[in-house]
C-alpha cells in the first residue's frame, strides 16, 4: 500500500467518506506523495505524453497564434505571457523561439507560470533558463496586465465532482472504505440546484461531473482579458457539456484503477467546455469549440511540418510524420482535443477559432 493510501485510509475512518474531488486533489498535489508533486510524468519513459512532448510544432502554432493575437490588438506593452500548468516548461520554450521575430513582442512580454509541483516548477526553471518567468500557485496572483495564456492538458488535471441521478435529486460519488480499502459508495440522495440544467438531458442512472475549480481559473483570465485585452487558449480532451464517468487513472501509458496505489497514476477526466464558456460569459468573448487538427492546419502545420522535413531523413523523418498525425489524426488528439480561447468583446477571436 502507498503512503498516501495509508494517509487517506486513516482520514476516511476519523471523519468519514471523502469527495471525489478532494481524493484527486491529494492524489495528484499532496505536498509529499502526490503525483504532480513528486516526479515529471511526462515522455515515453513517463505515464502519458503530451502535445508539446510529441513535436516542437505545438508550442510554436500556439505561440505564433497569440503573438498574432497581440499584434491585432495593437501590440500593447507590457504584456503578460502566461502557461497554466506548464509542465516541463516545452511549450513555452517552442512559443517564445518561434516568436522571437514578432517585431516588439519579446521586449513587451513578461512570462508567468502557474504551477504547484515544485518538482516541475524545477524542471521548467531549467527548460526556460534563457528567460526569467515568474511563478504562481494560482491564477489570482497574475498580474493585472493584458494577458495571452495557455493552458494545454491543465483542465483535465483539475479534481473534479461525480453526481448520480436518481429521480430528481442527485447522489454524490464519494470514496470510503470497504473492508479496510479505498472504494467508491454514494452519499444520500439530495437536490442539486446547480444541476438543475442536467435533469433535461440525462435517465436515471447516468453520471454527470463538475470541476468547481475551472471557473475561478476562468474568472481571473477573463477578468484581465475582458478589462486589458488579451486572449486565452485552452487546448484539452473533452467536448461542450461532460456526459457521464470520465474520471480515468493513466500509469505507464496504460489505464489503471483510480483507488488502487493513489499517488502513483496520473488522474484526469474530460473537460466541460460549456462549463468553461458560462464562468466568462458577461466578461469576455468565448470562441466555438475547434478540434485540435482544424485549429493547428488554420494555424498552418502542414506547411510547418514539410518545412522542417526538408532537413530529416530515415527514423528522424519517420517519427516527425508520427508526431504530425498524432496531433491531427482522426481518432487521436486531433479530434479527441478540442481548442476554445476567451478574447476581449470588440477584438477579433484569435487566428484558427470562430466566433
Ligand atoms: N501543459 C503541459 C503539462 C500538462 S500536465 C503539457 O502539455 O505538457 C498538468 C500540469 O498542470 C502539470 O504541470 C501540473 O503540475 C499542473 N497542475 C495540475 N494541477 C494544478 C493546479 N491546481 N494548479 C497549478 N498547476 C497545476
């Protein structure tokens, strides 16, 4: 059993059944055991791969995309460019060499990272080491300037909630013990006001999710973004309104149970894009929803990824088409990823998303 296990085993039996958001909250953030905390997941050698790990293309696109953004919008200085959950600091590393030509742009820009893991906190201080960003544990911190940010992959990391439906109230998904180990219950049945919207489009039975905290996440970019200018890109897997269990455990690029060894998987779930657009609503513009493949051709990848073969050959070319259909491939993140941005009312949205 992990330490971590032993931890919320004996918090679960003093004061008893935990919130599914609480339990991922530790399993990924606990100061000394949990996962984000303790190690860098990331890569072949690691649990998962993400976009900016799989080719330099990603960071450039998404950089490029708000350099142009900025531009548009009259290329205020100072600006701040922002990562949310950067990771090992790849893709900022990717945007800020591919924005180096952007007349203006490096000499506005001040980089801000939102971050919680010291270890990855550590690991992007050395990726990044040519700049001096400035570090946050959450958005609120950020400067009150105008704002491009990013955020690849950190909305599925965020803990999220799991609500049954039964009749017209709703039971919660809650860890507790059975037989001395972790396993799911359900609470008591109750009314849920804030899902009073889900009574319409689920049966009895069906699980909904929600991720209490993506809106103050949103609520502080829009607040800067709808008063400063700006815009923000959030590029993860899910779809507009989350449908049922999508909470999944990922350990060594394969799936894994959620309860069994906390700490040592990654824990993630779909993100409600739907729920991300109503936090801004009334402070700044959303886009549509883009696939990721749309987004990043908009963007120009095609014409990116036969500039850079011009100079590969043998496996080096090889793994360059693999990684360019990995990030556009039907059935791989170039649908299952979707692109919004938030952007200021009165500005065009940023290159590669509609209104
Ligand atoms: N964007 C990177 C990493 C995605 S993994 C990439 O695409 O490769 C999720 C990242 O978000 C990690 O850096 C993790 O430490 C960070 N993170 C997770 N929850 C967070 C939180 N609540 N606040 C700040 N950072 C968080």
């Amino acid at each position: 059993m992990t330490a971590l296990a032993e931890i919320l085993r004996a918090e679960i039996a003093a004061t008893g059944p935990m919130r599914l958001d609480a339990y991922m909250a530790a399993c990924l953030m606990h100061p000394e055991h949990g996962y984000y905390a303790t190690r860098d997941p990331f890569g072949e050698k690691g649990d998962f791969i993400t976009a900016p790990e799989i080719s330099q293309m990603f960071g450039e696109l998404t950089g490029l995309c708000l350099a142009q953004a900025w531009l548009d919008q009259g290329a205020p200085n100072p600006v701040a460019l922002v990562e949310l959950g950067p990771g090992r600091g790849t893709l900022m590393a990717d945007a800020l060499r591919a924005t180096r030509g952007v007349p203006g742009f490096h000499d506005a820009l001040q980089v801000h990272l939102v971050e919680t893991s010291p270890a990855l906190r550590a690991r992007q201080a050395d990726t990044l080491s040519g700049h001096t960003p400035t570090w946050h544990d959450s958005a609120d911190t950020l400067p009150d300037l105008p704002t491009l940010s990013v955020a690849n992959e950190f909305f599925d990391a965020l803990p999220i909630r799991q609500f049954q439906r039964q009749g017209d109230g709703w039971c919660e998904r809650v860890v507790g013990l059975s037989d001395d180990t972790l396993a799911l219950g359900l609470n008591a049945k109750r009314i849920e006001p804030t899902l009073a919207h889900r009574l319409d489009d689920t049966a009895d039975g069906v699980i909904v999710e929600t991720c209490p905290a993506a809106a103050p996440v949103i609520n502080a970019l829009a607040r800067r973004i709808g008063s400063r200018g700006g815009a923000a890109l959030v590029i993860d897997y899910g779809d507009w309104r989350s449908l049922g269990d999508t909470l999944q455990a990922v350990r060594g690029h394969d799936r894994a149970d959620i309860l069994a060894a906390p700490g040592t998987a990654d824990l993630s779930a779909h993100v409600d894009f739907e729920a991300l657009t109503h936090a801004a609503r009334g402070t700044c513009n959303t886009t549509r929803l883009a696939p990721q493949a749309l987004f990043l051709s908009r963007l120009g990848i095609t014409q990116r990824a036969e500039a850079l073969a011009v100079n590969m050959s043998g496996p080096k070319l090889e793994a360059h088409h693999a990684a360019f259909h990995r990030l556009t491939g039907r059935d791989e993140m170039g649908t299952l990823f979707k692109v919004m941005a938030l952007y200021p009312e009165g500005a065009a949205p940023p290159p590669g998303l509609e209104p």
